[in-house]
C-alpha cells in the first residue's frame, strides 16, 4: 500500500513552544485520523 503522508522526526508546536517532538508515521490512503485537543475555548 502507497503511503499518502509520510513524516519522521516531526515537531508539533503551540503557542511557538515544543508540545509534541519526535513523531514518526504514516498515513495511508482511507486510513482514519483522529485528532484530539485538550485545549479549552
């Protein structure tokens, strides 16, 4: 299977701080992705 997204050593920033680093992974075509915040409005 084709990889539609490809990432390794990512970063994911908030507020121009580091909340999450070093991610590796895949996403694949009609692979389901969820996103999850613990931030409040």
């Amino acid at each position: 299977m084709v990889a539609c997204v490809t990432f390794q050593d990512l970063t994911l920033s908030y507020n121009s701080h580091p909340a999450t680093h070093h991610l590796d992974g895949i996403v694949r075509p009609a692979m389901r992705v969820r996103h999850v915040s613990h931030g409040t409005a």
